[in-house]
C-alpha cells in the first residue's frame, strides 16, 4: 500500500496519463465519447493511438479520429482473485473482471466488464462501453454486458 | 529460412555452465558478487579463464558489467526480452563466434527478489518516465502482472479449444515429478492434480499452482567456436540452430491469444538445425504459467494447434514420458528468479552431457531450451546437440 493509500488520499484508480497520441481520446471521454484512431489511407481502426499507421505504414495526416459505437465483443476474460495483490483498490476487495474486447470498429482494448458478476463474462459476450469518472474530469471507459440498439 | 548463409549450426558451442539455486528459495550472496561468482565458476567449468574472455552478454548493460569485470569485450550484448534474453544470447553470441567478432563469450544472471524481501534490501527499479502504452491503456484496469497477460491466453484457448484446468493442471504435476528427481528444486512432494485445483485462484483461470515460484537464483554459461570448444574440459555443447521473433509487447497488441511468436522462432531454429520434433530428447520449455508451456508444445511442433491439452494430460511430460520436458523441475517446481531462461541452458547443457543425475534422460543428444519473455512477447528457440549430431 503506497503512502497514499495509507491516507485515504489515493484515486481509487491507477489514473492513465496522457501520452501525445492519446491526448484527443482522453479529452472526448470528458463527454463519454469513445473515439477510435482510423487510417483513411487503408481504412483501418488503429490502437493503441499512434503518429503513423502501422497497417500501412501512412502518416500522421492520413489519421483522423472517429467515433465508435461503443459496441464491442469479449475476446478474453479473466477473474482477478486477489485485488490487493494487483494493488487494485477501485472494486471493495472484490473480484473484479479484466477482459480484452474487440470493438465494432475492428480494434481491441484492455478494459474491466462491470454490471454483472465477474465469472459470468465470457468469451463472444456483448458489451457495451459503460464510464467511470477519474479524478481530474475524464473517464474511463468500462464495458458492460448487453448491447444498446444501432 | 533465406538460404544456407544464414546457417549458425555447429558454427559454436557452449562450453561452461554454472548455476547457483537453494532448496529454500534464498541466496546468501546477491548483486555482482553472485554475478560474478557464476561467471567465474563457469568459466573454470569451460578451463578458462577471465583473460580469454572478449565478449559479455549481460541484460542490463554488459559495457557497466565488462568494466566490473576488467575485461576488454569486442563483442558486447545487452539485449532484454524479459525470460527468453539468454537464449537470445545465444543466438547472438552463436553469430558473433560465427562471424570472427569474438571468441569467448559469457553471459551472466542474478536476481534474488526472494532474499530482497526478507532482507529488506531495495531493489533498484526505474520507473518508465513519461507516459508509455502500459501505463495510458492496461494499468487502469488492474491487470496483474506477470500472470494477468497469460490467464486471458489461457482463458481464449479454453474459449477455443475446449481446453480445460485439469489439463493445465497436468503440467504442473508432471513438472513436479521432475523436480521430485532434483536435489536442489525448491519444491520436491509430489503433487496431483486436485492439489493443483484446490491452490487457490490468482487470476482466473490460473491457480497458484499454476504459476511459477519466486526465487532467488543465478548462473552464467561460456560459448566459444566449434573448433576451440574441442580442445576444452567439457563435452560441447553445439548451437544446432537459433531463431527469435517478437510479436508484441503489451498483451493487448498480441495478434492471437492462443498463437505466441514461438511458432515462427521453433520452426525456423529446427529448420536451421535439420531436426523434426520428434528429434527432442529434452524440451526445456519456459514455463513462467502452465499455459505457458502448453503453448510452447503446440507452437514448435510437439502437436497440432489447440491438441495441447489432449497432449499434456497422456503424462508425455514427466519422466519416463515421450517427451521429457523442463527435467530440472523448471520454473513451476525447481527455482523462478524472474528472467528462467538461463536454467534452461543451464538443464539442457548437464542433460546433453550426461551429468544430469537422477534426472538423467538417457541418451540425450538434442535438446531445446525454448525462452518465452515479457507477456508471451519474445520467443527465442536454441537447438542445442552433441558432438554425435553434427
């Protein structure tokens, strides 16, 4: 437990900081907006965020930011049974699930699946991104089981 | 493979190994003096010595480690793919011995993460600066690490294959079964696979006894040419063929969970070195998890993708098996440091010359220290073999 923790001061997440490519995606989720790096040059989804495209090797001015759908589909799932030892302190102690998901835009994240119980996510699910509020004003996104209409 | 140019096989060999392990997980010596004590003790198992030494392979910085040393490298080699770095050192050692850049080549390892802890000595530990892909999209979501990466490969090849715990479970016990053999393996009771389930989960689908120890634990091997390996203490040990590949790093970049960059590095070593998987005497397989190793098994060849777990539950692996794997009790039973690859040219080295006791696989002339590092990322494969297979 860091000295932050030890005073009840610490977020109760590890908070991402902002890397130069990721700055626009970190701003749009102030407004709960999952936004996707895409390639027009090979008409590719691109994550995690880069300067260039690494399906096709185009440039930074051939990438522009979309808006995803928010629907995605689980490609893994694990249980993490010991949160203290992930140093995680955002789930009350309790078991919490990490999964990979694949976006409708073809490009696939680390996230939690929250909303339902961590043992129930499996492998093909649909989720839908869900947020939570980090410290200084974005938020993160989190998926959770069912898929809004199109 | 792009032609027989390419070819390092029987170009050189290793020629010294040493290894320093404790039944109780714990080193009374630590940092360079541990270092170089390993380089030292292998080096008087080659019948060298410090001033034939011109090349240093040390994952850190073999430039700060060769001025500790005093010695003159022309060849020096830092590379750090996590556990599979020394079987990247042998590659590249095997190709600078090949290319006239060096002749005596020693690469070295010590951690003793075990012994920091109860003594309270403070690792040094850089911090990345800035932001960086596993900080800004995995650390978030609390991701365990080293296991968290390898319980979503296991937990896809469950999705895919049917595999189930008790087959990974398998591995674990057969692995035992060879540390049971193993005077200096931290853990010797046999265990069955009930015992596996019943450790308890640490990230799901992984128990306990799913993932390898925490050790303290150092060794060091010399590699030479071909031709200066004969006239030394040892039998060598021949670099048959050798082959990397990388295909992420960060395990959401992985381009399939259930596929590790193994099975373009297995094939291409084996192809270098003119072998089939039914050649391997002894598979020295990185087993960090057991889905580790299950994935080695169908990347190099061992069985068809998606069969490891149909494969590992016939008792292949332990000993008297077809395919005796990870004789030492590997990283699940016998020591786990943090970066295991150096045990397993430590294991294949006594195995190919006879010295391996107990564990002894009888007749052992090709062996395959097979190096996994990071988050499934960096696949090294050395084919290794005596003197009766060039």
């Amino acid at each position: 437990m860091s000295p932050e923790q030890a005073a009840g001061t610490a977020p109760a997440r590890f908070e991402p900081p902002v890397g130069v490519e990721g700055a626009a995606f970190w701003e749009a989720t102030r407004e709960r907006r999952l936004l996707v790096q895409w390639c027009t040059s090979c008409d590719r989804g691109v994550f995690y965020p880069r300067v260039f495209c690494p399906h096709c090797a185009a440039g930074a001015d051939a990438l522009e930011w979309r808006t995803a759908s928010g629907r995605a589909t689980v490609y893994a799932a694990v249980v993490e049974h010991r949160p203290e030892a992930a140093g995680a302190n955002f789930s009350g102690g309790k078991p919490y699930c990490v999964a990979l998901v694949d976006l409708e835009e073809g490009v696939r994240m680390l996230t939690n699946v929250v909303g339902c119980p961590p043992d129930d996510v499996r492998s093909g699910m649909p989720v839908t991104v869900a947020w939570e509020l980090l410290s200084d004003g974005r938020q993160l996104p989190l998926f959770e089981p069912g898929q809004m209409a199109s | 493979m792009t032609g027989m140019d390419r070819s390092l096989r029987g170009a050189a060999a290793i020629v010294g190994v040493a290894d320093d392990v404790s039944p109780t997980g714990e080193l009374d010596r630590f940092g360079r003096e541990l270092e170089v004590a390993m380089v030292l003790d292998a080096l008087a198992d080659a019948g060298l010595s410090l001033s034939d030494v011109d090349g240093v392979c040390h994952p850190e910085s073999a430039v700060a480690f060769a001025e500790y040393l005093g010695v003159h490298p022309t060849f020096v080699e830092s590379t750090m793919t996590g556990g599979s770095s020394y079987e990247v050192h042998v590659e590249h050692a095997a190709a600078a011995i090949a290319a006239g850049v060096c002749d005596v080549v020693v690469s070295v390892y010590a951690a003793t993460p075990r012994s920091d802890r109860t003594q309270g000595r403070r690792r040094e530990w850089r911090r990345p600066t800035g932001p960086n892909p596993m900080a800004e999209w995995d650390m978030p979501y609390g991701l365990r690490t080293p296991m968290g990466p390898y319980a979503l490969a296991a937990a896809r090849h469950m999705h895919e294959f049917g595999t189930t715990s008790e087959q990974l479970a398998q591995i674990a016990v057969s692995t035992r079964q060879w540390a049971a053999l193993n005077p200096r393996a931290r853990y010797r009771d046999l265990i069955d696979i009930d015992d596996v389930l019943a450790s308890p989960l640490q990230v799901s689908p992984l128990h306990l006894l799913d993932c390898c120890l925490v050790t303290d634990g150092a060794g060091a091997f010399v590699m030479t040419s071909a031709e200066r390996a004969r006239t030394l203490a040892k039998p060598p040990v021949f670099v048959l063929g050798a082959a990397t590949c990388t295909d992420h790093m960060v395990i959401g970049q992985m381009p399939d969970l259930t596929t590790t960059p193994g099975a373009v590095s297995g094939p291409r070593a084996f192809e270098m070195a003119g072998i089939e998987p039914g050649d391997v005497d002894v598979l020295m397989g990185y087993d960090s998890f057991t889905i580790t190793a299950l994935l080695h098994l169908e990347d190099l060849g061992f069985c068809k993708k998606g069969e490891g777990g149909p494969f590992v539950a016939d008792g292949h692996l332990g000993p008297g098996g077809s395919l005796p794997m990870n004789t030492n009790g590997g990283g699940l039973s016998f020591t786990h440091p943090g970066m295991y690859g150096m045990f397993l040219i430590t294991e294949a080295a006594r195995q190919l010359r006879g010295e391996g006791g107990a564990r002894q696989v009888a007749g052992a002339n090709v062996a395959v220290a097979h190096g996994s590092g990071m988050f499934l990322s960096v696949m090294s494969t050395a084919v290794l073999g005596t003197e009766a297979t060039l």
